[in-house]
C-alpha cells in the first residue's frame, strides 16, 4: 500500500497538510463504496487507490461489489449504451430482474450499509439499491461516471426514480448533470501517479514490452489504449490509421486494452476490430488482462502518438494516463475528453478519423510542438488530475453533508 506522505513530492506539502485537515472532521466515520466490477474500467481503478487512502486518513471506507447474472449485466450494459444517447427497446422481464438482483444484493450488503454514515453508489447498475434501505443511518450519494447529457428519456425516467431518493449527486462535467431536486457535485475523475500504470519506468523496460509484442519502435507508433466497446470507436481509429499508411508505409497501430467484467459486449467488439484489421501486419490488436498496468504504461511511454478518439466518453481515464506521461493526446471530442484537452495546447480534439488522421500527420513531422504540447499535458494533469484532488473533493463533499452545508453545490 503507497503512504499518503508518498504524494508530497508530486503535489506539494500544502496539498498533504489540507488532506489531513479535512480526513480530522471525518475520523471514524463508516463510508463504504459500491459499484458493480472488481477489475476493468476506471471506477475499480479509482476506487483501488481511493479507499485505502481514506482508510489511512483514520476514515472507516470499504468497497464492496454487488452481483449479477447475465441478464443482469446485459440489461446494465444496456441501460449504460441508452443513457448515453442509443436509442434501444429493453424487454420488461429485464427491468425485472435487475430490481431482483439489486433487492439481492440488498439483503446481502444490509449490515454494511443500513449503518453507515455515507454510502457511495457508482453509475447505474446498483443505484436501485436504495429502494431496500428507507430508514437507512446515513447519507446516500450516487455517483455517475458516464455521460449522460442526452440520454435516451424514457431509461432516464426509470433510473431517476431511484436517483432522486439519494441525498446528492456527483457527474464529472457540469455537462452531463441532468435536474434532479438535491445537490450536484461536481468531481472529475483522477489517475493515481504512483501506481503501475503511471509510475516512472526505464527505457529498457518500455523497449523490452514492445519487443515481447513484436512491434518494431523504429517505427511510427500510434496507440489507443482502451476497453474494446464501441464507444471507444476503435474502427475509427484503424480508419484513421489507413489514411496515413500511403504517406507513411512504416507507420503501425497498435489497439490495446482488455474486457470489464460488467461488458457482455466485449469480446463481440473485438472480433468486430479484428475482421476489420484485415490481417494488416502493421496492426497489432492486444488482449491484455486487468493486471497488464505496466504493460500499459510502457505502452503509453513508448508510443509516438496516443489517441484516445471515443464517440461518447465519460471521462477518459487513458487520456489523463497519456498527459501524465507528456504526451499530447488527440481524442474525441466529446464528454469528460473536453475538459482534459485544451486543443491545440494539450492535444487536439477531433471528431472524425479523417480529423484524426491530420493530427497525427501534423505530430508526427512537428516533434517540437508535440514535445511543448507534452510539457503542458502533464503540468495540466499535475493541477487538476491527480488523486489527491480527488481524494480532497471527496472529503470535502462528505464534510458538507454530514455538517449540513447544503448550499455547496460544486467542489
């Protein structure tokens, strides 16, 4: 477990001391976190690092992770793709099971979380959960982290019944609130910089990870790390890649990221980029399991360009991955993206591979401007990214409601 006072060095002594401050209105108090995945997709990976380090802080937090059938999680994965704008028919006997399954769930977590003093609920897949416990002890937040803007109505309807019963709501983006009759909070996610995925690594070891893949870094390397979801357009990417190959034969792709398991449609989307690389040699297509973060973060490392070109992004965990390690990132340009990537100073934000393709050309033959694009990137994550300001809003976010400061509407 990475000590809090690790950080000090990264964020400063004002920073840790201020942590402390806060964590002393907290100590003792029970918080438990409940989302649906233990591995893949940024929730888990924000929760391993957040609550050990409120634990340290002297604050009781705990993370359990509810369960599900199939059925379960197709009509979860479902419900994610309509509340991010798909228009889709759910049949009636999976809103069913989804009510059953979480008044199951209920009964397994009740003493954890009847008790509790704050309860954090992340994304849909558990937020019916809070219709099983009317006279529960503490304050209940749901926490979103996909983009919600335009969600297709009638599934926001039937998820905003459960949403209004909870005593505050967190988005990343002032964006993708929607109303609802409590407080808003306001938290963009955050990278942890002294974990595998992020921490310093030599060049020897980056060299040798991309020699264990067979992938040639004499070359132009482009890089999309992501989960395989449609979202995350990696048939876009690979269109972008082949308008570039006439002018740039050398030039390679590699699609890296593996399978959450909250994602039925995982493995379909795979096969789907695989039949569309087309056996392209250049085209390196990695399945990578959920313990693969320093192979990730060799890959980043590595990598002449990053992109991350998502067509709907609650965040993008992988962009900020990319900044931290000085590197100008080209994303989509949409959802939690926009708020990481100042165009044209961060990255460049593009909206089709034709977009894409010309961001890459301009990297590839601007080394100056792409290395004074990196610089930026990090101290912008540095600033606003990092766990500790994360670490920092929950507390406070926590503090306001224990204490009743109900007019704080954004951290």
């Amino acid at each position: 477990m990475i000590s809090l006072e690790s950080y000090r060095d990264i964020v400063g002594d004002d920073v840790i001391s201020y942590l402390h401050q806060l964590a002393d209105l907290l100590r003792g108090r029970r918080v438990v976190h409940v989302n649906s995945t233990k591995v893949g997709g940024g929730v888990a990976e924000i929760l391993q690092r957040l609550v050990p380090l409120m634990q340290q802080l002297g604050i009781d937090a705990d993370w359990k992770v509810i369960k599900g059938n199939d059925d379960f999680f197709k009509f979860t994965k479902s419900m994610h793709n309509a509340l991010q704008g798909n228009r889709l028919h759910i049949p009636k006997p999976l809103f069913e099971n989804y009510e059953e399954t979480n008044r199951e769930n209920a009964e397994l977590l009740k003493d954890e979380l009847k008790e509790a003093d704050i309860v954090f609920i992340h994304d849909p897949q558990p937020a019916s959960l809070i219709d099983f416990f009317p006279k529960r002890k503490g304050k209940w937040i749901w926490r979103c982290h996909i983009d919600i803007s335009k969600p297709q109505r009638s599934i926001w309807k039937y998820l905003r019944q459960y949403v209004v019963k909870y005593d505050a709501s967190i988005f990343s983006t002032v964006s993708f609130a929607q109303p609802i009759p409590h407080p808003l909070y306001i938290i963009p996610p955050s990278i942890d910089p002294l974990s595998d995925k992020n921490r310093e690594l030599d060049d020897e070891y980056v060299l040798r990870t991309y020699k264990e893949f067979g992938i040639n870094v004499d070359s132009p390397i482009i890089l999309q790390i992501s989960r395989f979801d449609r979202f995350k357009d990696p048939i876009g990417v690979i269109y972008a890649y082949k308008l570039l190959k006439k002018p740039v034969p050398a030039l390679q792709l590699v699609l890296a990221g593996g399978m959450a398991d909250d994602d039925p449609e995982g493995q379909i989307v795979y096969n789907e980029v695989r039949s569309v690389a087309e056996e392209d040699k250049d085209i390196h297509i990695l399945l990578l399991p959920p313990e693969a973060n320093l192979t990730v973060n060799a890959l980043q490392r590595g990598a002449d360009i990053i992109l991350q070109k998502s067509i709907k992004e609650g965040f993008g965990l992988t962009v900020t991955e990319a900044m931290w390690k000085a590197k100008p990132v080209i994303g989509g340009n949409v959802g939690g993206i926009k708020i990481q990537i100042t165009d044209h100073h961060t990255g460049f934000l593009v909206d089709t591979p034709e977009g894409a393709a010309l961001r890459i050309r301009y990297l590839l033959y601007h080394k100056f401007k792409k290395e004074e694009m990196g610089r930026k990137a990090k101290e912008f994550v540095r600033r606003n990214f990092l766990i500790t300001r994360h670490l920092r809003d929950y507390l406070t976010l926590m503090i306001s409601l224990l204490y009743f400061a109900k007019d704080r509407i954004e951290l």
